[in-house]
C-alpha cells in the first residue's frame, strides 16, 4: 500500500519540505544577506589588519613607491563599469529580454576579467621586484586584502558562466530570476568593497 500523499498530485501542491512561515523566497533572501554580511566581517577584519600593518615595511619599499595609481585606476574603472553592466543584465533578466541579458552578462564578465588581469599583472610584477607576500607584514596585508578580493571577483566571474548556462537551459523562470538577483548583490558588494580598497590602500600610501 502506497504512503504517498494523494494530494501530491493537486495542481498548486507544496512539498511539506517547502512549508513553513515564511515563502521560500524569503528564506533564501534572508540567508543570501547572511552570507554577505559574514564576507562584509571578514573584509573588516582584513582592513583592521592591513591597517595596523601597513607601516611595518621591514626596511622595505612602502606602498607609495610600489602602487601604480594609473595602473589601479583603470581597474577601478573597469570594476565600477561591470557594476553598471551588471545592473543592466539584472534589467534585462527581470523583463526577460535574452538578447540583452546575454549582451550585458557578457560585458559584465569581459570587465571583470580584465579587472582580474590587471591585478594579476600588478601581482606579479611586485613579486618579480622582490616585494611578495613574505618581504613585510605590510605586504602580506596587503596580498591577503587585494588577494581575497581578487578571489571573491574570480567566484563571481565562474557565477557568472553558470547564470549564463541556467538562463540558455531554464530561460527566466522565477529561480533563476532570484539567483541572478543574489548574483547581483554579490557583485555589487565587490564593488564596494574596491572602493574601500582603492581609498584606504592605494589613495592612502605614504
């Protein structure tokens, strides 16, 4: 005899696994927020870090010799470009216009991995001079701070690539219209991050 719930075949049937107070959407909202807000304390910490160590150069170069300012400001250009790309695809998702979507996911991507390649480059020089991680503390606040975000933007670009395989395979339904809007948020994050990045490390180097 089967124990299954005959009413599991009504049309508008929510699995009990599904029901509770609050809409799943909700929930998952709610839970999304939390994530963000533990990278929000972790970045804290890595700020507090970097700024108790960013005098302790260990008889080294300090940052206002090392840091290209030209070099970071067109990361910072392409980082806060891909934020307005990103709002236009969340645009076009929500009104599912694919042709757009696709072309602002696309742009998002393009400059964030450009963003990814220009600090990539500026890594590897300092290295390449000698002035990694080990060299100070002030440099391995510095690597583990830029070095996290640089992280952060590369799991985002990967989110990406699956939000692109999810629309092209589900088109718009409402989960992966609530996914790309969490992806959104995370992506945004990033962004302000950077420009606390971009402040306090680049613009503040003495």
């Amino acid at each position: 005899m089967s124990m299954a719930d005959p009413s599991a075949s009504m049309p508008g049937f929510v699995p009990r696994s599904r029901r509770g107070p609050a809409p799943a959407q909700a929930v998952v909202g709610y839970g999304f927020w939390l994530f963000l807000l533990s990278d929000i304390i972790i970045f804290s910490a890595l700020f507090a870090a970097y700024a108790v160590l960013s005098g302790e150069t260990n008889g080294g170069p300090p940052g206002a010799a090392l840091f290209d300012k030209t070099h970071v400001f067109i990361e910072t250009v392409c980082l806060l470009l891909s934020s307005v790309t990103c709002g236009f695809a969340s645009l076009a998702v929500q009104r599912r216009e694919k042709v757009f979507a696709y072309l602002w996911m696309v742009a998002t991507f393009i400059l964030g991995a450009l963003f990814l390649h220009l600090e990539w480059s500026e890594f590897a020089a300092m290295v390449a001079s000698g002035n990694g991680p080990s060299r100070s503390a002030f440099l391995s606040a510095f690597f583990t701070l830029v070095g996290t975000h640089g992280l952060h933007v590369t799991v985002g670009l990967a989110w990406l690539v699956v939000m692109l395989l999810q629309i092209e395979t589900l088109s718009f339904s409402q989960k992966v219209r609530g996914r790309f809007y969490c992806f959104g948020l995370f992506w945004h994050a990033l962004d302000i991050v950077w420009i606390g990045v971009f402040t306090i490390v680049y613009l503040g180097a003495h």
